[in-house]
C-alpha cells in the first residue's frame, strides 16, 4: 500500500510505502500534551518506508529527557509529521497527518491509566456537524 500525507501548511509532504501492523490511540502524558487532546492517534510499521516528497519548511523532532516519546513537527505550522524511532526500527505516522483514505481502524487504546479526567463517556455527548451556533 502507499500512503500520501502532509502537515497543515502543505510546506512537507510524504509518502509511505508499505502497510501499518498496528494502530493505537495513545492516552500518555506526553501524547495528551503533544497533541493537546485526549490521546494520540498512532499508526506503526516496522516494514513500512517513509519517503519526504516536499520540505519547504524545516521538520523539527523533540524528545523530552528521560523518556522514549518522539515528537516530529513541522516549524511552520506546527502539525504532527511521522519519525523513525528505536534506531530507525520503528516507524510512527500520526493518524491525522495522511491525506490518503485509512481503511484500518485502532487496535485499542493503550496507557488508559493516564487517560483525562474528562475523557469518559464522549460517545454521549452532543455531536455536531460543524461548529456549534
């Protein structure tokens, strides 16, 4: 399979050739402050291969001290963009960064001991086609 993604500004593009053996909505700490929502959205291959097509706009990667969490953004705009990780072993694509269709749907949720107070029972609340008048 090949997968097409971007950030938000369109300044870095990317291709994936290969399919994702796992898909995960992370609820750590880090992932809920990186992503500043209630978890992550994941897709990971050790087969898969990340080519860049386009960067006008410089990829940044941030690792907080002490830990094994790997955060690639773009400087422009600021969104999520995939990165190689465990020595190059691993590849991570955040879910929302393809433009491609993804037919695979989550694994599950993992780290859910860290999960938000507030994130309980979403499917409950009041859902909107746009924002709200």
């Amino acid at each position: 399979m090949e997968y097409f993604g971007s950030c938000l500004c369109k300044g870095i593009k990317f291709n994936v050739l290969g399919d994702f053996e796992s898909f995960y909505l992370c609820h750590c700490r880090y992932c809920r402050k990186d992503t500043g929502s209630a978890h992550a959205a994941n897709l990971f291959s050790t087969t898969a291969k990340l080519n860049w097509i386009k960067t006008e706009t410089e990829i940044k990667t941030f690792q907080p001290p002490k830990s094994d969490h790997v955060k690639a953004f773009c400087t422009n705009c600021g969104s999520a963009l995939p990165n190689l990780q465990m020595d190059g072993k691993l590849l991570v694509v955040p879910a929302g960064c393809l433009d491609t269709h993804l037919e695979k749907r989550p694994n599950g949720h993992i780290f859910i001991s860290d999960k938000a107070c507030w994130d309980e029972s979403l499917e409950e609340i009041n859902k909107f086609g746009r924002f709200p008048e």
